[in-house]
C-alpha cells in the first residue's frame, strides 16, 4: 500500500520524490495536450523595440498534475542583473570598454571575497546561482535581446548554475510567431563568461558544463521522444512550422528542490551541447556583437550551450563547479 501511495504522488510531479527517486521516477516525462491558461498576462512592459510579451501560464496535464509554462520563475527587480546592453531600460554599452565596474554592485549571498564577473548573453530568459544562491536574474523575459553584467563573491571551488528559458508566446506549446508561420518553435542559447579580479577568464561555457532538460514542446507525437539514462532527447522529433496548435502536445519534468546547489548530484545529467553564433543567429545583435571581445576571444572563446536540442527543448538547467 505504501508502495502503490508513492507512485501515485511521484506521477503527480512532486519535486522532492522525483529528486530521491529511482532513475524511472526521474525520467518519466509527463505530457499535456493544448494551449495553457494565462495566469500572468505579462512580466515585463517595454514599448517598441520588438518587444514580445512575456506571459506566464498554467496547464494540467493528462494525469491531472498542473504545471506553469514556460517555466516557474523568480522574477523580481530588486534580482535584475546589470546591463550590458539593454533596450528597455536605454542602457547601450558599445564596448567593453564603456563599462565601468567599479560602479557596478557586488553581490556577496553565495559568500567568500574573491570577487568575480559574470558577463551573459540568453535567448530569452536565465536565472543565475551561485553554491545554491540566486543571484541575479534576465531583466528582459523574451525580447528584445539584451545582455548581462553580473559582479559576486565567491570561494573556490563553486558551483555555477542557470535556470535558461525559451520564452513562448502559445503557451504550453513552445511556438511563437515567425518566419511566417503562427507556431513557429523558436531556438535557445547561452553564453557566459566568467572573470576574476585581474581579469583573467576562469570559466566560459562549453562541454564543460552539465544541462538537462525540463519542459519540451511542441511535440506532434510522443514516439519521437528518445530517453535513455539521463538523456531527454528530443532530436528525432519534428521543429517544422504549423499554422495550428491542434494536436501539439508538451513533454514536462519537475525540477528537483535543490538542483543549483554545490551538493547536488549531477552526474546523471549529459553534457551541454554546444552551438555556433551562426546557428543561434546573434551575428546582427547588438546585445552580442559590441562584446565580442569578451564572448569571443580568441584565446578564451565561449561557446553557446543548450541541451541537444536548441529547439524544442524550452527549460534547460545547467551547472558548472568551478575548481
């Protein structure tokens, strides 16, 4: 009787259990069919500068379990990063060169005094933690594009994690408008630099880090969907563009309790699978190019990362123990 309680609270998607559970519990995608219900019309106004509407919703999934779409965030302004070049908030740097660090806050929640500096450009959305601390979040949700700044302490070795987002404007079906089409599934990307106080690069990410996915879609089937050991793949199923939501459906994981903190066990989860500029289409931003000397140095080139699929994968986490 115990035993037939616990997967019957596991199904439901409870966090703690699936955190705890065995490797079957952890991987069982749990599906939803249809658009979600708005619960938050928008988290973010910025006029102009095409801006997308950063909505929030709720859909119940096909075992009753509910779950918000695109992601549970924690979006507050006191957690804004800095900008390096944000179009909502007039900040524009165009250079390195520009920015003056000194001025910038430090941020001291994950302890230690070595100071260090985050530089980070996210199609759409990251939350960045530090041993388990959320330290800063993506003041912009979806677009325009911007980029990031963000100054903390630390004490080797850390850990390093991101909760990243391709936002959507279907809700609890992964598409928004574009390249002609109503439901068109949209792309991802991260990239990140990380400095000391000299200004020598101790981190960029690369295969390095560790990603997993979370909620997946759209999905026209859920054949296509390939999980073994840790992987969640989602590479054989179909990103082509639909003019209708009709019959897409949605693939979701809980996320663990405590998956950004330096205890936990991550060696399950793939490695990140990295992208070029090239297909991530950052060649004409402005947020991107007026830092290339950071994201694209020669001798430190950071590349982006993403689960398998840079796609239809819309929640991904990632982590990185900095040594």
């Amino acid at each position: 009787m115990v035993i037939v309680r616990l997967l019957v609270i596991g199904l439901l998607g409870l966090p703690s259990l699936f955190s705890e559970g065995t490797a079957w519990a952890r991987d069982q995608a749990i599906f939803s069919q249809g658009q979600a219900r708005v619960i938050n019309s928008g988290l973010m106004e910025c006029r102009g500068r095409r801006s997308r509407t950063s909505a929030i919703g709720e859909i119940t999934a096909t075992d009753g379990s509910k779950w918000t779409v695109p992601a549970a965030v924690h979006y507050s302004k006191p957690l804004f990063a800095d900008d390096l070049y944000n179009d909502c908030s007039g900040i524009r740097y165009d250079s390195p060169r520009d920015i003056d660090l000194n001025a910038l806050p430090i941020r001291t929640q994950a302890g230690g005094t070595d100071v260090y500096t985050a530089y980070i450009f996210a199609d759409n959305y990251f939350e960045f933690y530090v041993d388990g601390k959320l330290l800063a979040i993506d003041p912009v949700p979806f677009t325009p594009f911007n980029s990031s700044v963000i100054r903390f302490t630390a004490k080797r070795p850390f850990t390093l994690a991101a909760k990243l987002v391709d936002w959507e404007e279907h809700l609890g079906v992964g598409t928004e408008s574009g390249w002609g089409a109503s439901h068109h599934p949209g792309d991802g990307g991260f990239v990140a630099v990380i400095k000391d106080a000299q200004g020598k690069t101790v981190a960029t990410t690369d295969t390095d880090w560790r990603a997993q996915t979370y909620y997946i879609a759209p999905l026209q089937n859920r054949e296509c969907l390939k999980i073994s050991g840790g992987l969640r793949d989602s590479r054989h199923c179909s990103s082509s563009n639909r003019h209708s939501a009709d019959g897409l459906i949605a693939a979701h994981w809980p996320v663990p309790d405590n998956w950004a903190a330096k205890s936990f066990d991550d060696r399950s989860w793939p490695r990140a699978t990295t992208f070029s500029n090239d297909t991530v289409g950052v060649d004409n931003k402005r947020s991107y190019t007026n830092f290339t000397a950071i994201f694209d140095d020669r001798h430190n080139d950071a590349r982006f990362i993403w689960s398998p699929n840079l796609i239809l994968d819309n929640l991904v986490l990632v982590r990185r123990t900095i040594q």
